[in-house]
C-alpha cells in the first residue's frame, strides 16, 4: 500500500504569510488549505529557497525568514 502526501509549492506558503488587501482572498484559501493537510507534506529545497528570496523581496527580517523556514522544514519531509 502507497503512503499518500502532498507537495505544497512556494506559492501557497507566501500566501499563506503575506495578507495584503490585494491578496486576501489567496492568504484566507492558503491558510485555509495548509490547515485542513491530514496527508504528510512534502517540500523541495527549492521550494524553501523560493520562499526565503520572497520574504527577502518583502523586505523581512532575516531571523523571521530563517525561523519561517525551519517551520515549514519541521512541520514536512525536505526533498532535495
């Protein structure tokens, strides 16, 4: 028997940090949706390097990138 995951993309972990009046609906549905997960995530390096240049373009501190980073490590299954 498979073991079912899911691979969530950078995009969802942005939207799910960033609420902006431009992005409000995407941050509700992202947080909605990372929070419902039963199945084991699964993300890729790159997908954690995406995520860290995005924070660096919103002009975040580096400490919460690197805490936000290592959430996001702890909570999946890192895949190079």
């Amino acid at each position: 028997m498979s073991v079912k995951r899911v691979f969530v993309d950078t995009n969802l972990f942005v939207y799910a940090k960033f609420q902006t009046p431009q992005t409000l609906i995407q941050h509700q549905r992202a947080v909605q949706f990372l929070e419902t997960l039963s199945d084991p995530v699964v993300v890729s390096v790159q997908v954690l390097n995406e995520f860290a240049s995005a924070l660096l373009k919103h002009k975040i501190d580096d400490t919460l990138i690197q805490e936000a980073v290592k959430t996001i490590a702890a909570g999946s299954t890192v895949i190079p």
